[in-house]
C-alpha cells in the first residue's frame, strides 16, 4: 500500500491578515484541529500581515494594495492555499471585488495554489446554504457595514436586518466579548431571516457561541471565519466537516 504523503506532510494555509487581526490567527487554527479530531488531514497555518489599525475606507485600501506582496511571500513558504482574511477590505471596493481579489493574488503568488477571499467565502457561503435573505452582525460604523451590506445585494443576498456596532479601532474589534453576539442576535428581528450571519467580520470573535447562536434562533449560522474555513476545505477538495462549526460545516 502506498503511504498516504499527507501523513507526514501537513497542508499549508497561508493567511494574509490585517497586522492588527488576532482573532483569524485563533479561529481557523481551532476549526481546523477540530476537524483534525476527526479526520486523517493535518494542517499548519502561516501569516503575512499588511498594516491596518483603524477601519476606515483609506487605511483597507491602503491593505489591499499591500496584497500582493503578502501573497508572494506566502508563496515562498509553499502553501497549499491561501486566504485573503479581512472581508471588508474586499467588500469596500464595490460589486464583485472578491473576484478581482482572488485573481490578483493568484497571480502575486505565481505557485498555482489556489486563492480565497472572507469576502467571497461569505457570499458563496450564503449560495451554499440556499439561503438569499440574512440577518447580520458587523463591528464595522455604519457607512462601511451599509457597503457590506450592499456587496451582498449585488450577489443576490439580501440583509433584511442589521446590527452595526460601531466599532473603527481593529484592535478593539478583537477585544469584544463573543457571548455579546448572543444578545445581540435577539435583539434582531429574525421574521425574513433565512441564515444568521454571527460575525461579518474575521476580527470580531464568534466561535464560541456559534452553535448556541444556531440553537437559540433555530436559523443556520455562519460567519466569515467559518466561510473561510468552508472555502479552504472546498479549494482543498476536502470534506467540509468541522464539529461545533456551525451550518457551512456541518455534514
């Protein structure tokens, strides 16, 4: 029989994050030991950082021209796949920007690895699910949750209620308390809802109340950190399990 390579050789995730994000470096490394829990694959993660404190349209522009260079050095390390991990970046540049996104840093990273994006793990989440209306969180100030909101709508998904928190330092972002969300959820009018989008954010923390956020509105969660993860085990052709990650990653 021959020896399964993976065995010995994990795959490589190569995130590129905002130089002030912690939350992503946390999340996805613990979904994917949970999936390690129950199936043969190992993974190792490693980061390139573009500079970002403040969440303002000219400092995530700011990040997305550093991209590339972010992506080229992730490239170095062989990953098998990379994540562009700040959705609003994306978002932030109009209709469609994912795309331009993922084919920019694929060609940045010239390996051949395939690229993903939060931004676009998010809507295709919503396409996976079948859903077209959603409840979300964002930390984000208004006018840069309201073109979140936006981006959705011209990918067919529709917010039908919102709560923005308000919140510009990224740093801050990552500090919030995740059972908040719990709250906030309720306080929500779910009635059109058809998905629960926990954390429209890769900073804002979520994990550990997305399966009770699940169970208290009875709606499928999911969030750009558990999109993510979706979209790197698809770009893998790997089953998309994880247990306790919520409806994207349930089988």
């Amino acid at each position: 029989m021959t020896p399964d390579p993976r065995a010995a050789a994990p795959y490589r995730l190569g995130l590129v994050v905002p130089s002030s994000n912690v939350t992503m470096e946390t999340e996805l490394p613990e979904l994917f030991r949970r999936r390690e829990a129950v199936a043969p694959e190992r993974f190792t993660f490693h980061s390139a950082r573009a500079r970002l404190t403040e969440v303002t349209a000219a400092a995530l522009a700011a990040m997305n021209a550093d991209g590339a260079r972010c992506a080229a050095e992730l490239a170095d390390a062989g990953c098998d796949a990379l994540a562009y991990a700040c959705l609003v970046a994306v978002m932030a540049e109009g209709p469609g920007a994912h795309r331009r996104a993922e084919r920019a840093l694929a060609d940045a990273a010239g390996d051949g690895a395939p690229v993903v994006t939060s931004a676009g793990a998010l809507v295709d989440g919503a396409r996976l699910l079948g859903v077209r209306r959603v409840a979300m969180i964002a930390p984000y100030a208004p006018a840069l949750t309201a073109r979140v909101v936006d981006y959705l709508a011209a990918d067919g998904v529709e917010v039908v209620a919102v709560h923005s928190r308000g919140v510009t330092d990224n740093r801050a972002v990552g500090r919030l308390d995740p059972r908040d969300l719990l709250d906030l959820a309720a306080g929500l009018d779910l009635t059109r809802a058809e998905a629960l989008v926990l954390s429209a954010c890769v900073q804002m923390p979520s994990l550990p109340v997305v399966e009770e956020a699940q169970q208290r509105t009875g709606l499928p969660v999911l969030t750009a950190a558990t999109a993510t993860a979706r979209a790197l085990l698809d770009a893998l052709r790997l089953a998309p399990f994880v247990p306790g990650g919520g409806a994207l990653l349930s089988p």
